[in-house]
C-alpha cells in the first residue's frame, strides 16, 4: 500500500512540472503578496544589481511560440526542407527585450536551450517540435546550470526562418532574473 502511494504522488509531482512549470522552489519562494502579483499578471524578482523588480510576467509563452506554422522549400544541401513561419506576433517581438520562463536544457559543454519540457520530455526524447526550444546566449559568461532547472530569462528575441541548422528561436543576451542558485 505504501509504495502505491509513492508511486501515485511521484506521478502527481511529474504532472505538475509538466503541465504547470511547478517547482518546489516555487512553491517554497511565494508569499502570499507574490501569489496575487502573479495572478494579476506580475512576477517579482532580484536583478543582478540585487534590486528587486516587478515586471509583467512573461513577455512570451510557448503557447505563442507554438503557434507557428511549416512551408515546403527547395534547399541547396537537403533538398525539400520543411521551413518555419512565425506568426504576426513573434514577428513584431524580433530582437525585442522579452522575459520567457521554462527548463534549462543542456546542449553540450558551453551551451544551453530553454525548454518548455524537461529533458526527458524536450524535442529531442520526446513528441515536441522544435518550437518547443530556445536557444540561448547568455550575456557575460555563461553560468554553470543545472538539466531541467526551471528559470526565468530576460533577452532579446530572435527568430529564425532561414537556417535549417539553427533554432527556431532565441533569446540573445540572456540574463537569469530569476531560478538561479
């Protein structure tokens, strides 16, 4: 009976994270006031100068970012090549200052993505598409992160829609507002 009910709050944990983006962390940080910022669309958090901030919360979200749709092109090295198209919206963001929130993603020794699922649910091992990632560069050096840590970033927003090789999107000059250790 025990290990059920282990088995059946480890499950419960796991939705959480992937529906809703919930990390202890999160949970253990908000106070009462931070709660009704969020819900009326504020986050609050401590800047690099160890100021603290109230922003709008997240300029983006991948519900936005999944709203992309693919066209068929001729490519000089692959052939027909599916190549993607952002919507209005995005399109009016590009290299805008923008605040996007989700799971650290690592690529290899130097580099990160931001990921709207974990790792192990992320385009790579799971069923996403690649409008389900960010690539990231960070402002100044790039800090040492954990997989599947959940941050918030604030950068400006690039997207791509002519290099098959690269990602969809970014988010250049990357600094940590908030989830970092």
């Amino acid at each position: 009976m025990r290990k059920k009910s282990i088995v059946v709050i480890a499950l419960t944990a796991l939705l959480l994270v992937l529906e809703y983006g919930y990390t202890p962390e999160k949970a253990q940080n908000n106070t009462p006031a931070d709660t009704k910022m969020e819900k009326a669309g504020f986050v609050s958090f401590t800047n690099s100068r160890n100021t603290i901030v109230t922003a709008s919360s997240d300029t983006l979200t991948w519900k936005l970012l999944g709203d992309i749709k693919y066209v068929k092109k001729q490519h000089k090295t692959y052939g027909e090549v599916m190549f993607p198209q952002v919507n209005a919206k995005l399109k009016l963001t590009n290299k805008k200052r923008i605040v996007m929130s989700g799971f650290i993603i690592p690529i290899d020794n130097k580099s990160y993505a931001l990921s709207k699922n974990v790792f192990a649910s992320c385009f790579f091992c799971g069923k996403s598409g690649p409008e389900t990632i960010m690539g990231i560069k960070f402002k100044g050096e790039t800090p040492k992160l954990k997989t599947d840590q959940y941050v918030t970033l604030e950068g400006n927003f690039r997207y791509n829609d002519s290099d098959v090789e690269d990602w969809v999107y970014h988010v250049d000059d990357a600094v940590i507002v908030k989830g970092a250790k």
